[in-house]
C-alpha cells in the first residue's frame, strides 16, 4: 500500500512533549546513568548560584519514595512575570526550553550547564515536581505533575527570613523503565567532588530511605589543594608539598594543584566550569606547556649537577611518572569539542593557563629546595627509564614491522584478513586455550593463551612492562601500538573477548588484563573492542538432556522447573576452570555467536575508572583493605 506523505505527516511537540519523546537527547539515555543525570541538572542549578557568589550551602535528600530534594541558600528563582513569555519566570524555567539565567552574561559570569534546558528537562521526565522560592521575604510554591503539566500554579504561601530555590522532583517510571532508585554513592562521589571544586562551598547528603538516615557533609576551604591531597592518599608515597596556584587573566578563573609521588602513574584531571573535560583540551595543553619548560629552565638555571649526562631535556613522559594533577578553569564562554563534548577547545585558555602555572611554579622551585630536589630526583629516573622502554617499544615496533615473523608463537591466527570480523580469544592457560584452539571457528576466531598472570603494569615502570612476555604477546598480536602511539586503523581483530575461569584467579587475570588495556591501549576500551566472555558456571544433566546455568540465579529457576516436573533424577557439575569443558561444549556455550553472552567493556566515568585502577592495582595497600571491608558483605561463592 502506498503511505501518503503530506502536511499532515510533519509532527510538531509542543512545549515538553519533545523531551519525552526523546528523552536521550537531553541525558543521554533512560538508564540509571539518565536518572542520576536529572539529579546533576538541578545540582548544577545551585552550583550556578554559588559560582556567582550568591550561595555557599546545597542540601540534597533522597526520601524515602524515591524522590529527591535539592535545596539551595541563593538568590532564588524570580517569580514576577516574564516580558517574553507573560506568565511568571519561575513557571517559565521549568516549562520552556532553552530559558534560563545563564544565557545572561550578568545574570551568571560562570555557569555550569550550556544548554539551559535543565530545570524543564528534568520537570518533563518526572511524575511530580515540586518548587518552592523563598525570595525578597516571600514564599512561593507551585507544581506540576505527568511530565509538566501544571498541577497547581504559583502561590505565595507565606513570609520567610530564607532566601534560596528548593526543587523535589519524582521521576517518572514510565520513562525510567531501568530502574528509578537513586544509588547514594554515586551522588555522594559527584558531591565531593563539586565541593572540592568549589572551595568553601557546603553541601551534603541525607538518605531517608534507611533507618539510620545517612548523612554526608563536604565543605573544604583549600578546594584543589585538598582535592589533590585527597587523592595522593591513595596512590603512593608524596614526594613534595603540594604546589598550588590560582589567578585571573581575561575573566577566565585559573586553580591548578600538583603532587608528585613514587608510583608509576599519571593522574592528570581537569575541569571547566565544574564538568570533567577528560578529552582534555587547550588547559591541558597551556599546563603540559608550563610544567615542561619550567622544570627544563629550573635545571639549566638552578642545578646542572642533576642534569643526564646527555643534557637531553625533560619530555612530558619524563615529567608526567608519578605526579598528580588538578587543572581548574573557570570560563565565561566555554567551547566545548570531542565525540562526548568534554574537551574545552578555547584557544586563548592554553596561554593563560601556561602564563598562571608557569609563573607560580617557577617560584615554587626556588622557594622549595628540598621539595624541587625530591622532583628532580623522580623525573630523572624516569628518563632513564624512558630511554631503556624506547629501546624496548623500538624492538616490538621492528617486530611489528617484519609482519609475518612479528605473530607470537603460541598465537593461533584466524584465516580471515577482514579486522571488522576477526576476533581474538585471550585465553588463561595451555589447557583453555587446547580446548578454545580444537573448539573454535578458525575462520575468525584466534586464540592466544597466555602463561600465568600477566603483569599488574599499575605497579610497573614502562622498561618491565616492554620487557614482559605476555604483554609482548598482547601488543603483537593486535598489531596496532600502544599509548599514544595506538592506532586503531592497524588493529587486526575488532573484537577482544578475555576468556578466564570463572573463579577468583580468573577474576584476577581479567582484571590486570582491564588495567593493561586501560593505560596503554585506552582507545581499545573506548571504542568498544574489549569483551569479556561468560562461561558457564554449572553443567544441569538429566539423562540425555543437558542445560547450562551461567549464573547460580539460572541455576536455581532450572531446579524449580525440574522440581515442577518431579524430575529428581538430575545431576549438577561446577564448573571451576574453562580446561573442564570439551571443545564442543565451550564452542557451544562461550564461543558459538549464535549462543554465546558477551559482556562488552566501556568506560561511563574516566575520572572514577582513572581512581580505582589506582586505588586497586596499585602499591597503596589501604584502599584495597578498605574497599575489601566496604564490599565483603556483597561476596558470594567467592571459590568453590
């Protein structure tokens, strides 16, 4: 039949109708990352306030309906009547899109959001919405109910001595069909982290959903500074008092903090108005600019005698093992860049940035001997090793280069050439990888197996790791480099599916596999080429049928059914290690494309991936102890 296409087909969504139609393209998507993302819009509201130096404490509270409450000490929203819209201003933030305060360069200097879509966007996707506005001696209220709708228009209800904004939002469970409970961690680490951004501001966290109504409170007046202490405590031993700078140049706001200590990672993390820009961008740019030609000019200057006898000088590799940074801005006009919008791309940042920290690092050094001796001493073990690792990573390169002798031994190729269907199953053990390598499809499918734990590359300077075999292994049979030298393009399988035993040393090889692939081949996990396979965990036999659990809740409706049918005569098998399994029960449960479960990794928060590869993984034995205590009670059948 043929569709008539007219006038008539041409949808128009009034008023929020459009945001719950498509939901995703205001938070990105309906999931329990969506749902949270709400919570940030109304957050990001009050951070606004105190950005322009109207208010120093929020108040969040999860009732116990799910619901949540933010409240602010601000100016409060207006309540008069809009020129443009001719019903109130309070009613028009949380019905239209695109109003709002921050679109005003007097209104808000700074300001968190750039879309001014939150307040409505957040009103659209919930069942109820509650404001009340005390403002000039003056409490008002309004609600809305059913995505907007007004279901009670503003009022004055009263005198009041308060002055600030409070929003009680319930999401509305037709849109969120995942989940609408609210996960208390997740806002208390985003909490903390604005109240590390924001120095002196109060914020805090009540959850009336449990008897003990828990309560978290963050106010820290050194901001930077303590966000940088804070995050040392993990990682390693400090090196140095920590450096700490802020300035204004041009109205854009500079706060940068940095610590050294002896582990072998970078932590370089930078904001913009409060967002994460883990894309980097041009603050990135102007603080790697400073920091390498003030150290390199502090040794010319101050200290020939721990200057390499080669007088090369210090690169960003050199200088970036073991430090700690936090890089700070805040913009009036922010440009944002990148697929996710997180890389500020304002060019007149780097230079102001590299003008701010420059100069107050330049007299740091001088004013810190001993501090700058501890530093010298790091980055000039760090030079050594990065000669020794170029040696190393030259050698893999050649290898890589010779093609047909580059391919590690043990590595059982697929036939195809065709990158986009090839697959590479990194197996633990000679026996998996047997039964993997007689299993599989040799069409596509390629087994490398791997001898033992590889190396935890968290607790490695680069010289063990290019020396390591396994790794060697790895960065071969891919084929497409490492750090910033990866290039996607050259990758010779599109999908790299990690197959362990499904016990606590297989969760421990897949785990160093992850922190591997995270800091030296980060676009592989970003764009979506790691996989983890699921074995299965039982084998179910009942004569000559047989059914697969692969989770112990699997394994029990199984039971319930077989109990339904007054079948006892049944047997069940464990299964501890993947070499248990003939090659055509793992093709048929774990490497069939038809049948098999894929779990495919992604990266949702680089910030929180960043810390807990180094709280996990690394020399710190404390966060490990802590997290163990934290999550014991959450542990079951840890090896049978």
């Amino acid at each position: 039949m043929k569709e008539t296409y007219n006038s008539n087909s041409i949808q128009v969504l009034e008023g929020l109708e459009a945001v719950r139609k498509r939901p995703g393209m205001y938070i990105g998507a309906t999931n329990v990352r969506g749902l949270h993302h709400l919570v940030w819009e109304i957050i990001d509201n009050s951070i606004d306030e105190a950005l322009a130096g109207y208010c120093n404490k929020i108040e969040i509270i999860i009732n116990e309906d799910e619901s949540i409450t933010v409240k602010d000490n601000g100016r409060g929203i207006p309540t008069g009547i809009h020129s443009k819209t001719k019903v109130s201003t309070l009613e028009t933030v949380f019905t239209v899109l695109h109003a709002g305060g921050k679109f005003d360069s007097d209104t808000y200097k700074i300001s968190g959001g750039l879309h001014g879509v939150g307040a409505s966007v957040v009103n659209a996707l919930s069942k109820y919405l509650k404001v009340e506005v005390n403002r000039e001696g003056e409490k008002y209220l309004m609600e809305f109910h059913n995505g907007g709708k007004i279901l009670s228009p503003i009022q004055k209800v009263g005198t009041t001595n308060e002055q600030g904004t409070i929003v009680t939002f319930k999401p509305d469970s037709e849109i969120f069909k995942e989940t609408t409970i609210f996960n208390f961690s997740t806002i208390e680490k985003r909490i903390k982290q604005l109240a590390f951004l924001n120095k002196g501001l109060h914020i805090s966290l009540l959850d009336h959903r449990d008897e003990e109504n828990t309560f978290v409170e963050y106010n820290f007046k050194n901001g930077i500074k303590d966000y940088v202490s804070e995050l040392n405590k993990t990682i390693g031993l400090p090196l140095n008092d920590i450096f700490y700078v802020e300035g204004t140049e041009e109205n854009i706001m500079v706060e940068f903090g940095l610590q050294y200590n002896d582990s072998y990672t970078e932590n370089f993390f930078s904001f913009c108005n409060n967002i994460n820009t883990h894309e980097g961008g041009t603050h990135e740019e102007g603080t790697k600019l400073a920091l390498v030609r003030e150290l390199n000019n502090y040794i010319k200057n101050n200290n020939k005698g721990n200057k390499n006898s080669n007088e090369e000088k210090y690169t960003w590799d050199d200088i970036k093992e073991g430090l700690t940074v936090i890089i700070s801005v805040r913009h009036p006009d922010p440009q944002y860049e990148g697929q996710t919008k997180t890389k500020l791309g304002n060019s007149e940042v780097k230079k102001i940035v590299s003008n701010i920290v420059g100069k107050g690092l330049a007299s740091f050094l001088l004013e810190n001997p001993e501090d700058s001796k501890n530093i010298f001493e790091k980055i000039a073990l760090s030079l050594k090793a990065r000669i020794a690792a170029q040696r190393a990573k030259e050698s893999t390169r050649r290898k890589n280069a010779m093609e047909s002798f580059s391919l590690p031994g043990k590595l059982s190729d697929c036939e195809t050439k065709n990158a986009e269907i090839a697959e590479l199953y990194i197996v633990e053990g000679n026996s998996a990888g047997g039964s993997a390598k007689a299993g599989r499809d040799r069409k596509f499918q390629a087994i490398l197996p791997l001898k033992g734990k590889i190396l935890n590359v968290e607790k490695a300077s680069q010289l063990k790791v290019f020396e390591n075999n396994e790794i060697n292994s790895i960065i071969t049979a891919l084929g497409a480099g490492i750090k910033e030298e990866f290039n996607g393009k050259k990758l010779r399988y599109h999908k790299v599916i990690i197959m362990t035993d499904a016990d606590v040393d297989g969760s421990h090889i897949r785990i160093l596999l992850l922190t591997f692939f995270y800091r030296y081949m980060k676009d592989l996990i970003e764009n979506g080429n790691v996989y983890i396979a699921q074995p299965p965990l039982y084998k179910i036999q009942n004569g000559n049928n047989v059914k697969y659990a692969y989770s112990d809740f699997e394994l029990g409706e199984y039971k319930e059914e077989l109990k339904t049918k007054k079948i006892n005569n049944f047997t069940i098998q464990r299964y501890k290690g993947l070499g248990e399994m003939n090659p055509e029960q793992l093709w048929e449960t774990t490497m069939d494309p038809t049948n098999r479960v894929l779990l495919k990794v992604s990266v949702n928060d680089a910030f929180d991936a960043n810390l807990i590869c180094t709280e996990l993984m690394g020399e710190n034995v404390e966060p490990r102890k802590k997290f163990i205590k934290e999550n014991a009670k959450y542990v079951k059948n840890l090896d049978i």
